[in-house]
C-alpha cells in the first residue's frame, strides 16, 4: 500500500512517506495568465488531479495548493499592445483556466493564490535573504546570489560554470550575469509595489517561493510542474526557499508535454490548441480521457487520429456502463475498492496505462457477463468499473458530467427525438416480420454515424466513432 513516485530531484522512483502521517501536502504551478489556455497547460492540471485522487482514495487528507501568476514580463507586454488594463488581462484569462480544468473534471485546488496578493510576504522573504547575505539590491533590483548557495543547480543537474541564467530587459547592476532577479525595478507605465528598496514588481520564481511559504510552511511534500520549469524556474525556487532557511519541497514531481510534430506546444510557436475550440468539438469527458490516460512523464503527440482512438476506447467504456444500468433498472453504485492490480499500478508512480489496462479487462468481463445473461456478475463489474474510472475523474455516471452533450453541441435532445421516430418504424417493420426493411433502416441510421443495440429495453442509439 506504499505510494512510489518518481522524484526529479533524487533521479529515481522512491517510496512515499508524508511529513505528517496521513496528510499530504502538494504545492502545483499553476497558471501564467497572459493567454487562454491550450491542452498542453491544462495537461498538467489533470495530471494533478488525478495523484491528487488517488492520494483521497488511499486515505490521505489532501492539501493541494496551485498558483496564478497574474504578474510577468508577458502579461504587461500584452497591456502595453492591447491598450488594456495587465489586471483586466489576468482576470480573464484566470477565468479561461478555470472554466478549461472544470470543464475536464479537475476538482478545485484547497486555495488558489494570486502572486500580486503576496507581495507582503515576497518582501518579507526578500529581507531575510539580504540579511544572510543570499540577496543584494542594485538600481531598485533584488538579486539573488547563486555562488552563496552551495546547492544551485542539484536539481537540474547543470554545472554553474556552464550556466546561462535568462536575463530581462532593465536587470542591471548584477555582481555576476548567472545571478536572477527575485524583484525588479519599476519602469514608467508598468505596475509597482512599494518596497524597502524601491517601487517595482516580483520576478516570477519569487512568487513561488513565497506563495508556497505561506500556505504550506517551511516543509511539504510534493512540488509539481511541467518539465519546463525545472530550471530556471523550480531551480531559482529551491535556491530561495532553502537559502531563507526552509526545507522546501521533499519530493519534486514533473509531468511530460503534449506535443505538436515533436515540439512542445506553445503559444510562440503557433502551435497551440485552445480547450475553449477543443470542447466544441470533442466532448470534455473524451478530451480529459486522452490527456490523462498516458503516464504523466510521458510526451503526447496531438493529432486528430490519437483523439479519435481515445474517443472509441471511452465509447467501450461508456457503452458498457450504459448497458448495465439499463440490464440492472437503475444506478448501480461505485465499489468501496477498486481491484488489487487497479491500486498496484496506481501505487507505482501513477501507472495510469497499466490501470487503465485493468479497466478495459473488467469491462471486457462485464460485456462478457451480459452476453450469458448473468446481471448479477454484469452488475459487479460496472461497480468496479465505476470504482476505477473515479479514481481517474471519467466516471460517466458523476454528477460532473450529467449534462454533457454529446461532441459538445446542445443538439442532443433534438437528434434522440427524430431518431426514436425511425426506429419506431423498424420496430413496427420487425413486428410486422418485415426483416428487410427493418435491417435497411438500422444500416441507413448507422451510415450516418448512429449505432444501434437492440437491449431488454428495447433499441438504443449511440454516436459511432468518427
């Protein structure tokens, strides 16, 4: 029953164990909100919610907590080019965050900070830094001083002599090019706060920082994020924290990209796939099926054919799960546990595949048990089943997803209401023996994209794949 995750830092799985028993605490990076998001940002979220599910499952009581950066170098370029207030700019596109990981199922976090509501407690960091002499200020910045932390780059395995530390534009009076910027000096018509050492505004890895600080202490467990932000970012962090004198995170998880031939997607490439689009053409529940079925430390090449496979293995899923409810006369409720081999590959560094693998076998079994007509071992697989999918947020039978429309168009109650019409008539030509016509009609409503099962209930219809 030991949870094993593979930790970034340690280079290796290694066994789960809280700081306080029973509890986990989990710090995630959350959102830059200079745009509305495409998969590959709402990927790590659901990646995150689902350790964060499996952790609830295995009786831990979970503290998740994941930021907004609402203040950077892209979010006030964009007001500067729009003409627009940075503020309105981060809210809107905070809102698009949330309205994408609600649409996919991701439970909402413990708290949710804004790095501009923290600027108290950036200062306060920013002072003890300067007092153990980790920090200096030079033109109204702050700078961190990386040769005064022994452990700089242990993360991302780099040799400080190679390093090349991105700079931005107005970060002068640096002792040496490698050191980063924990606060930078204001510039006319930018945002600013009021500090011992001048107005201006927080670098990014100093929001982390702080943030993490304030709502988890000086020790928690796991620190996530995308492979991106292992350096600088998640490096810069560690070197702030440890040097103000916090142990920090214990366990450093990263999730893998999704990627567009071969490149990681981003909005600077062009390559990006906003979920506001995605949705309207694919339903959520099949999107949230595609991105959080692949282990988490693996790449996701998108194309349309990967969605569309992951489309018909959830319409197995899905399909069987609405037999037996028709076969049972009603909801029949998850399982208390989900099956051993379920919990050891889940137990395994989050082996959702090989879980997943355990989900496609029960169903298989239940499909099985329908076809001898045997309600009692049917019913007993789709409580299992119910169980697994979850723990995995795709359960079809949540609440969450009740009302979702089919490819995400509200068109649904139209299309069953003209379909139960023609299959009105095939019931009438099969009572009338009229074989013929009743097998042109069930072939013509599946040359449209339809497929139609004759149950106990009488026939049914469902959207083939594409």
């Amino acid at each position: 029953m030991t949870i094993r995750l593979y930790d970034t830092g340690a280079r290796q799985i290694r066994d789960f164990s809280p700081l306080t028993p029973g509890c986990v605490s989990i710090y995630l990076c959350g959102a830059t909100v200079q745009a509305a998001p495409h998969i590959g940002h709402i990927r790590s979220g659901l990646n995150f919610d689902i350790m964060r599910r499996w952790f609830a499952y295995r009786g831990y009581e979970v503290t998740f907590i994941r930021n907004v950066t609402d203040i950077d170098d892209k979010i006030i370029a964009k007001s500067a080019a729009q003409g627009r207030p940075w503020w309105a700019i981060g809210y809107e596109n905070e809102r698009a965050f949330n309205t994408g990981y609600d649409v996919l199922g991701c439970l909402p976090p413990t708290y949710e900070p804004r790095a501009t509501g923290h600027i108290t407690e950036m200062i306060e960091m920013m002072r003890g830094l300067i007092e153990r002499g980790h920090a200096y200020e030079a033109d109204g910045n702050v700078y961190f001083d990386v040769r005064s932390y022994p452990g700089y780059l242990e993360l991302s395995n780099q040799d400080l002599d190679d390093l090349r530390q991105p700079s931005g534009d107005g970060e002068t009076g640096k002792r040496d090019q490698r050191d980063f910027a924990m606060w930078k000096a204001t510039k006319p018509g930018e945002p600013s706060w009021e500090t011992p050492w001048g107005r201006g505004r927080p670098g990014w890895h100093l929001e982390c920082s702080a943030m993490a600080h304030k709502y988890l202490g000086s020790a928690f467990d796991i620190h996530g994020g995308g492979l991106d932000l292992i350096f600088p970012h998640h490096e810069n962090e560690i070197a702030q924290a440890k040097a103000y004198g916090d142990d920090f995170a214990m366990y450093w998880v990263h999730n893998a990209w999704v990627t567009m031939s071969g490149e990681k997607m981003s909005k600077s490439l062009g390559n990006s796939v906003l979920v506001s689009e995605m949705v309207k053409h694919w339903r959520p529940i099949v999107l949230r099926y595609y991105l959080g079925t692949p282990h988490y430390r693996s790449m996701i090449e998108y194309s349309d054919e990967a969605l569309r496979e992951a489309e018909s293995a959830f319409a197995r899923i899905e399909g069987f799960v609405q037999r037996v409810v028709e076969k049972a006369g009603g909801i029949v409720e998850a399982a208390d546990e989900v099956p051993p081999a379920f919990a050891e590959a889940m137990d395994d560094d989050l082996g959702v595949p090989q879980a997943l693998a355990i989900v496609h076998t029960t169903v298989r079994q239940g499909n099985s048990a329908l076809a001898a007509d045997d309600k009692e071992a049917a019913v007993a697989r789709l409580a299992e089943v119910r169980a697994m999918l979850g723990v995995l947020g795709l359960d079809p039978l949540d609440p969450h997803w009740a009302g979702e429309t089919d490819r995400g168009e509200d068109l649904h109650g139209v299309v069953d209401t003209l379909v139960r019409l023609v299959l009105e008539q095939r019931e009438s030509a099969r009572g009338r023996r009229d074989w013929a016509t009743a097998d042109a009609i069930r072939d013509q409503l599946q040359q449209t994209g339809l497929v139609i099962e004759d149950g106990p209930a009488g026939p049914r219809w469902t959207l083939g794949p594409r």
